[in-house]
C-alpha cells in the first residue's frame, strides 16, 4: 500500500503539512586545513539551503498545448529541490553531481544522461568552472522525483539559486535572472520547453501561463479559497522530449485533427481561469474531466492514467485528469473538502505506487 504526503503551497511562501522539514544534509568537513585548497560553499545551514528550494508543479490546464503559445494554468506543490554547491581550486575541471532527491523506481536511471546535460547547460549559461576549478553539486530536498510533477525544472531552477548563493559574482541575480537560466537547464531535459515548469519552479504560486514570440507572460492568480487537491503517480517514467516529439509529428501528419482538439482546449482553459476566479468549484471539476478527455483524444493518456482518473471520480472526486507529459506520470484529483480529499488518496493508495495531498492556495 503506498502512502501519501500532505502539502500545502501558498506561492514563495511555503508551509507543509504532516511532513516533518527535510534537515541539511550531513557534511564531512574537517579542520580548515593551511595546505588544502580553499573552498566556496553553500554554508549547510538550514537557512541557507532553504533560499535554494524550487517547486514542483502540477498542471491544472495547458499539457502539450501551451507549447503552441496558448494560455495554460499550472500551481506549484510545496514539495521542493534544493542544491549545494562546493567549489576548489583544482586543475581538473570536474563537476562531480550527488543526486540524493527521491525518486520513483528508475526515473534517476532514466533521466540521467538528460540530467547531466541539464546541469552543464546552467552552468554554460553561468559561464562558471571549467579547468581550475572543481565542483561538487549536491541536490536533495523532498519533492519526489516522477514524471509530471516538474522534478526537472525544479531541479535546474535550485542550481541556479545555489549559484546566487555560493558565488558573489552572482549575489545579485535576481528572479527573472533565475528563471531565465532555469529554462535554459530545462532544454537539457526537454529540447525545447515551454517554460511553464520552470516558471512554476521558480516563483510558485497559482499562475496562468502563456508563450510568446518574445518573453513569456505570466500572472499569480488569486483565490478565493484553497483548492485542495489529490496527486498519484503511475510509477511509470515516460520522456518529455519523446512524448512531445510524437505529438508534433501527429500534428503536422493531421493538421485538422489537431486544431480541433486545440480549439476545445482554447475553450476549456478560457472557461477554467474565469471559474477558478469566481471559485465555482463543481464547475472546475467539470472541466478538469474534459480536459483529460482531450488529452486522451491527443493519445498522451494511457491505461494506467485513466485507472487512477476513474477511481478518483469514483472515491469522489469532483474532477480528475492526467497531468504533466502523460503515457505515465502523474494524474490529479480535484477533491473539495478535506473529508473527499483523504477518501480519494486512501482509494488511490489502493492502486497506486505513491500518493499525495496538496492544496493550492
């Protein structure tokens, strides 16, 4: 039986429910030595390590589709990344990469030469170390890695605010700068990404999304009150760069087909940012069902998704559909109260490899 994790995201400022706070990482530090090289580091102080987290996300609305610069609804889960840097003098240039984020079973695996690739790609942008120097990049924190839930973009947007804070250089990078190089990282992980998982990695929050020919456009949406949600995954780990590849290809091969289902979703994502404003939740809910079956129409769902979206309604969700690339990942539940909220996550601890409970707030 899985069990399930309870959090709750109120934009930058985050606070956690019935998870204990994940501690900083033990350090093998010895007396400060004359003869050794000097290092830079991250100080492992809880403060410290705090002002490096970023967020993983879950996507109300927009999967596949903001790609094509259409608005997309994504809220950031309080679980998060975070990152410490140690940097010597050293002539061997070497990054050396300590990944000690939970993960499903093999997304580490997978994921690990996109991750890498990643990685260089932030500190390209950064312009930093290279021969002279060597570096250890630690990440931890206590966002479970799985496909869907942002865990890439969460991970280069902590590197970059490790970098703010172990490099004065760049002690004065400011969010859109971070940002900025998180999306970078995320080309890494995706080819070309949308920008939504970063963006929701690095400044949290509720937030309506949308690409353009030049910089993003995004807005923190307010709400009238906490949206509680339910979140499972398949424990399947499926590519981004793979799944997006396919549905580019089944869009130029059927156009029409294509712009059908991207008119239904216009008009789905239109009609959810006005419901979420007037917190119609019932009518959320109704919504959520359509976009799953769109994204079913688009062949981004799979057998697995859809069992996890049918037991939710049936434990009594008011809305439930896939979330994040699909053909594995995660699914979401809309689940109004907190008395539907925990009967849907024990119904889904049933079924599947991990659960959590979050709210948007």
């Amino acid at each position: 039986m899985a069990s399930s994790t309870e959090d709750t995201a109120t934009g930058n400022n985050v606070t956690e429910e019935e998870t204990s706070k994940r501690s900083s990482p033990p350090t093998d530090e010895k007396e400060e030595d004359a003869s050794e090289p000097k290092k830079a580091k991250v100080e492992e102080s809880c403060s410290t390590l705090e002002k490096t987290h970023a967020y993983g996300k879950l996507i109300l609305f927009g999967e596949h589709f903001v790609v094509y610069k259409v608005p997309a609804l994504v809220g950031a889960v309080a679980a998060y990344t975070d990152c410490s840097i140690e940097v010597e003098d050293n002539d061997t240039g070497i990054v050396e990469i300590v990944d000690n984020r939970p993960a499903v079973p093999n997304y580490k695996i997978k994921k690990a030469e996109e991750g890498k690739a990643a990685v260089d790609l932030v500190l390209n942008h950064f312009k930093i170390f290279g021969r002279g120097k060597k570096a250890k990049l630690t990440f931890g924190g206590n966002l479970c890695c799985a496909s869907g839930i942002g865990a890439s973009a969460a991970q280069v947007v902590a590197l970059a605010r490790a970098v703010k804070q172990t490099l004065p250089q760049f002690a004065t990078l400011t969010e859109d700068e971070i940002n900025a190089a998180g999306y970078e990282g995320e080309k890494g992980y995706h080819g070309t990404p949308s920008g939504i998982d970063n963006t929701a990695a690095t400044f949290g929050g509720l937030l309506k999304f949308q690409r353009t020919d030049g910089e993003p456009i995004f807005e923190k949406k307010q709400l009238k009150e906490p949206i509680r949600i339910v979140y499972a995954s398949t424990g399947i780990t499926s590519s981004t760069i793979e799944v997006v590849d396919d549905v580019r290809a089944k869009k130029e091969a059927d156009p029409a087909w294509f712009d059908a289902l991207l008119k239904q979703y216009c008009d789905i994502v239109s009609k959810g940012e006005k419901v979420l404003e007037d917190g119609n939740m019932n009518e959320l809910g109704k919504l959520i069902d359509e976009n799953h079956k769109i994204l079913q129409d688009l062949t981004v769902s799979c057998d697995e998704l859809d069992t996890l979206v049918i037991a939710a309604r049936e434990a009594g969700a008011i809305g439930a559909k896939m979330s994040g690339t699909g053909r594995g990942g995660l699914m979401l539940a809309l689940t109004p109260t907190e008395e539907i909220q925990n009967a849907v996550a024990a119904a889904l601890e049933k079924i599947a490899p991990q659960v959590w409970k979050t709210s948007f707030q």
